[in-house]
C-alpha cells in the first residue's frame, strides 16, 4: 500500500480503535517514532507486523529525551520486525544498566 506515515496525531485511534492485529509488512514506514506512534494510539492492538519497512538504526541517545513509560505498550503479544535491515549488534543500548 506504499503507506509512509501514521497520519495526524490521533487519527488511528479514530479509523481503527479497536485493532487487534495490523499487518503493516512492506510499507514505507521508517521511523522508531511511527512504531511507538502506532502501538500507543491502539489500546487493543495485541499483533503488529511491520516486515519490510526499513527502519532507521536507533541512536545511542535516542531514549533520552523520551518517557520510557508512555512507550511501552503491556498488551502486546507478538512483534514482527522481519527483513527490515536492523542491525541489532547494538542492542546493549536498550538493556537497562543493572
């Protein structure tokens, strides 16, 4: 569908509020931000499939700046990040310091 954008703040929870499962595979999504955009505005939203997109690598101080809390979404069953050029060698950034 060439889908590149979340569209305006708001407008999911309004087309599609009671989503349980999104299949968003081979779109034009790039960013961190449209992921955490998505998942905060579906409430029931327990299924999320974004393979294909090519996210941008998460920087270093990416977090700092956010509230940790206002992205983490607790009914989530299942994240597909298929075939997005990931690179994952850097997740140590992610891991909480213990």
């Amino acid at each position: 569908m060439k889908i590149g954008s979340t569209g305006t703040p708001g407008c999911l929870r309004q087309l599609i509020p009671g989503t349980f499962n999104l299949y968003m595979d081979k779109n034009l999504l790039h960013s961190w931000d449209q992921y955490f955009e998505i998942i905060k505005q579906l409430d029931f939203l327990r299924v999320i499939t974004l393979g294909g997109n090519k996210f941008s690598k998460i920087d270093k101080f990416y977090f700092d700046d956010k509230n940790l809390a206002s992205l983490v979404h607790t009914h989530l069953y299942e994240v597909v990040f298929i075939d997005m050029g990931l690179d994952w060698s850097q997740i140590d950034i992610l891991a909480p310091a213990f």
